[in-house]
C-alpha cells in the first residue's frame, strides 16, 4: 500500500506560540489509506491540538508500513532530523501482532525504542505512545 506524501506540515491559525510535535510509527502514522498526511492521522492531530491548546503546530511523520517496533528503533529513529520538539506521538504494535512477537518481546521492544527517543531528546519532551493488546 502506499504511504501518504508531504511528512513535514504546519497548521497555522495565527496564534502567539507555536508547538513542534513527531509521530513515529507503522501503516497508520506512515499514512497508508490517504493521499497526504495533512489528511490522516498526523494532520487532524495537528489541526486538533491547534484548536484545543491555542497554538500553532509545526509537525513531522516518522513512519514505514511494515516496519515493527524494533525496526522502528534502528531504521526510523538516527534519521530524525529535529532537535527541538514538544510532543512524540508513537504509533505502534500492529506489525508485531501480525508477526506473532510475544508481547514480553514487544514490551521490551518498546522499551528500547523509548529509550533511545529519550536519548535523541533527554528535555522537555512529552512521549506518548499507544500499543496494540494482546
């Protein structure tokens, strides 16, 4: 399937401040279903933390179809380019699930790739991630 285009975006609703959020993840943050990220995922999360916390948002997608927590960690995570960022969304756990990863595995998996975020960005930076249930 093919991912969505244009993974750097910025919602601008003429407000004093701004916020810089990352979503990191697999099919759905990599936009698989929709023609750009200003249209998935990544862009209604940008529009509605816009409205809701009264900033405008500068955002950027981190993401691969495919690709499993731990691939996310080696492949995705050297490439970023950011040095300032306020918000990490990652989303994860599908691809594990369907490669039938233990969640013990995928727990310490996630672990890994958190540390590793926290390493690329040791301040200020809230990191919220979301998993599949198994």
């Amino acid at each position: 399937m093919t991912e969505a285009k244009e993974t750097i975006g910025f919602v601008n609703n003429n407000f004093s401040s701004d916020l810089h959020i990352l979503t990191i993840g697999e099919s759905t943050i990599a936009g698989v279903g929709v023609d750009y990220h200003k249209n998935g995922f990544t862009g209604a999360l940008a529009t509605t933390l816009s409205t809701k916390l009264q900033k405008n948002i500068h955002w950027r997608v981190y993401a691969r179809s495919g690709y499993t927590v731990a691939k996310v960690t080696t492949k995705i995570i050297p490439k970023i380019e950011e040095t300032k960022v306020d918000i990490i969304v990652i989303g994860m756990g599908g691809n594990d699930a369907f490669t039938l990863n233990s969640p013990k595995k995928w727990l310490k998996d996630i672990e890994n790739l958190i540390n590793s975020i926290q390493k690329k960005f040791p301040r200020d930076t809230y990191l919220l991630y979301k998993h599949a249930t198994y």
